[in-house]
C-alpha cells in the first residue's frame, strides 16, 4: 500500500485485513509506505501479512500495532510513541 504524500492522514486501520500483504504472485514486496505521511498518528496493521512498514522521520506517531510476519521496519525519531505493538519478530531481518 502506498498512500503518497497524505499530510492530512492520521490514522490507518487495516486490522484483521488477513489477505492485506499476501500478494497475488505479481507483487514482490508487499509493503506499507507511510515515509511521507507527515501527520500519522496511529497505525493498526495486526492480522495482516504486511512484510514491510516505512514511517516518516520523527512526526506526531502515537499508536502503531504490527504483525508478526515482518520483515523490515523503518521507524526513527517518534518521541511522541507511547503504544508500539509487533507481534512477533520472527522474520524481522530489517530494522
């Protein structure tokens, strides 16, 4: 998923979205692309087969909830981060 440069995006809910990141053999990484959402607060991603997440530097990012099929994350400078959830790190190769 890929949302461009959204300033006004604060929240992302794709919970429970089981085939979100699956692919369908044409997609060779599936990816949530958030680096130029500038004013994302909150992020919920569980149960979902998302393999990578990419967030903004540093922002106003408050709540982010990842699976645990993960591979890569990219998150720097959010001091306003209070509630970060992944649910696994089993395939994180990436940080």
């Amino acid at each position: 998923i890929n949302v461009g440069a959204n300033h006004l995006l604060t929240y992302l809910d794709a919970r429970n979205c089981k085939n979100l990141g699956a692919g369908d053999g044409t997609e060779v990484t599936p990816t949530i692309d958030l680096h130029q959402c500038t004013s994302i607060e909150e992020v919920y991603m569980e149960n979902t087969q998302i393999k990578g997440c990419s967030f903004p530097v540093g922002g106003n990012l408050k709540v982010v909830h990842l699976p645990d099929t993960l591979t890569s994350l990219t998150i720097r400078n959010h001091t306003n981060l209070t509630d970060f959830k992944l649910a696994g790190t089993k395939f994180l190769t990436s940080l």
